[in-house]
C-alpha cells in the first residue's frame, strides 16, 4: 500500500491542526514534498545530525519532530549553522521533515492529556484557553430540508460546545427570490417572485473546520445558491489552549510530591522555590517554558506550578502562595514521541514508526 506525506500530513493535523499553533512558531512540512512516498518514519522531540544519521540508518524517508529547526526565515544554505546543516543533509537524503509544536501543546488529547494521565491528574481545563478559534454559520433552509442540512454540520463537526454536541439555535421565517432566465430555482420558477418558509439555523464550529463546514453546507443544501453567513466570535474553549489545571485524587506534602514527580517522570533532579508549607492537591503545569504561567497558576489557586526553563527571579514569584517546580525542557516534553507514535500506529499499520533513540538534550548535569 502506498503511503504519501500528504497522507501523513493529514492524519497528523486532525490530531493537532496547524491553525491551533503559536504565532511564533514553525510548524508543518518544512523540507520535502507532499506526493513523496513514504519507507519508513523516524519521530524525535528535536533535530540534529545525529537524527539525519539515525533516520538514514533505519531506512526513514520522512522525521516528524516535536521542535522546529527553523523558527526564523533563512537566506542562504551554506552549511555554517547546525538549522543549515540539517536541512542540507535532510535534502541531500532525501528526507522529509515535518514539525507538530505548540499545536499539539494546545490540543486536548495533546501533549498535556499524555502527561496527566502519567501523574493521574484530573485536568479540569487549561491553564491558558484560546479565544477566537470558533466561528458561527447562519444560513437560511426549506423546513423540509432543515433536518438534513443541520444533521450533516453536525456530523461535519459543527455544533459542539464544551461537554454538549448538536447545538443550534433555529427559527422559521420566509425567505423570498426571484430566479433570472440563467437559475434552476429548487422551489418556484425562473422569472417569478416566490416565497419560501425557511429555517435559520445557527451552529458554531472550530475555525479549522471552515473548509470541510462549507464543503457539507454546499453538498447538503438543497439551493443552487445558498445563503450564508459566517463570523469570528470571541467565545473561548475552555478545552483548547496551553497548559492544564487540575488535581490529583489524595493530597500529598510537598516533599512527597517532589519524590513521586521526581520518580514518575525519571527525573534526574529538578529545582523548586521554598516549600509553602501546604499540602499539595491542585496542580498546574505547561510543559516546555511556561515562566508565564505562574501568575495564572496563582489566580486559579493551584498548589503547585510544574514547567520549565524558569529564571532566577521567576522562583520570587512564588511569595509563599505557591510551589514552584521546574523539571527540565526535554523532560517535559520527551513524551511527545510516544503520542505521536501512538498516533501514527494505529491510522498506518503497513509502515515501520520509530521513536528516535538518539539523545537530543542539550542539557547535561554533573554529580
């Protein structure tokens, strides 16, 4: 069976879309081609030409990393920088390379799902919910076909709010049109004034879905020309975005809880802020660097802030409200591997997926 990057590609952005991304952020096919068939793939949290050798080695055409190579744009290939000498391998070899981020840092059953299952939190939210990735659709239906058009936008992924699916607002009225000679009116005849009662229907959808929402409207609606509208709104998900907030099912000492961290994450070792003294119960955490979360995690009164590249003033932050616990960049996120893995293995079953086994941590620690 063959297996192109585009298949890939598209598997990957309905787990975590690319909209769904920072601003600053680089994800998505980087280096290669979309119609480019694919042997075998190799996923690592970063990239480094140790990566290149290991994926040539293993007979993989296509690395999936967790970081982007290249966060800014580029003017010349000339091999000076380890971001240049990656993708001038990487080509050279054939390779294709693609970045999943932040957009899988914000998703549900993303990078943060992964980790509360590991230290069996039970995620209330996130830390951090994204505002403007929902839009609304409003379009006019003959109230025969209402049930059929509004059942297809659900199916479609319309309609889903929070713990609900299948919401809409719905009224009837009369709509009116006059066809020219060009229209093969549904209802009514071509150069005749008619007026037909409507249902207005409302649903809500995530913006990734525009296109595939439109495509269902179109396919669906009965019209030659239908009538619709579709708005930004601001509503958040609170289901989407950066981080987690939740708890864990028996409270702990904040001594314990470091062990219990330290040993369920196999931490070499971590830093924290002084000890507050409380027991800890409700947890916040943002893998990667998350200094920015810490005031959040105070204002949703968390016992514990977990993240990680925290500066020296950052622990200040802490002011006795809070446990502060930093436990390494790479060791946030070297589970991303796994749920990529995870992933990929269940959607193609006819090609080897690798972890990668090289070691990408820039970060040592002398005992």
């Amino acid at each position: 069976m063959e297996i192109l990057v585009k298949d890939i590609a598209s598997q990957l952005e309905c787990l975590a879309p690319i909209e769904y991304a920072e601003s600053y952020d680089n994800v998505g096919l980087i280096v290669g081609s979309y119609d480019q068939k694919i042997k075998n793939i190799l996923i690592t949290l970063d990239l480094n030409e140790e990566v290149i050798v290991e994926s040539i080695n293993k007979k993989c055409n296509l690395i999936i990393s967790f970081h982007p190579i290249l966060f800014k744009p580029i003017k010349s290939l000339i091999g000076e920088t380890l971001s240049e000498r990656v993708i001038i391998s990487a080509i050279r070899n054939s390779i294709a390379i693609y970045i999943i981020h932040t957009n899988l840092d914000s998703m549900w059953e993303g990078t943060h799902s992964y980790l509360s299952k590991l230290l069996k939190i039970h995620r209330e939210g996130v830390l951090f919910p994204r505002k403007g990735i929902l839009k609304k659709l409003t379009t006019y239906v003959p109230i025969s076909y209402a049930k059929k058009v509004r059942n297809s936008l659900f199916n479609a992924g319309a309609g889903n709010i929070s713990n609900y699916s299948q919401c809409s607002y719905n009224f009837d009225g009369v709509g009116t049109f006059m066809g020219n000679e060009k229209t093969k009116p549904f209802f009514g005849k071509k150069g005749m004034f008619h007026m037909e009662k409507e249902t207005c229907i409302n649903v809500i959808f995530p913006s990734h879905k525009l296109n595939i929402i439109k495509k269902t409207l179109f396919s669906s609606h009965p019209y030659e020309e239908v009538s619709y509208e579709i708005y930004n709104i601001e509503n958040i998900n609170p289901y989407l975005g950066i981080g987690i907030i939740g708890s864990i099912s028996e409270k702990m000492n904040e001594s314990d809880f470091l062990i219990y961290l330290k040993n369920i994450m196999n931490l070499s070792c971590l830093r924290h802020s002084p000890f507050t003294g409380r027991e800890i119960k409700k947890i916040a955490m943002i893998a990667g660097s998350g200094s920015f979360g810490i005031e959040e995690a105070i204002k949703k009164k968390a016992n514990v802030f977990i993240s990680s590249d925290l500066k020296y003033h950052d622990f200040f932050k802490s002011e006795n409200k809070i446990l502060i616990v930093d436990i390494g960049h790479y060791e946030s996120e070297k589970y991303t591997k796994y749920i990529v893995k995870s992933f990929l293995k269940k959607k193609f079953v006819h090609i080897s997926i690798y972890e990668s086994e090289s070691d990408t941590n820039p970060v040592k620690y002398f005992y």
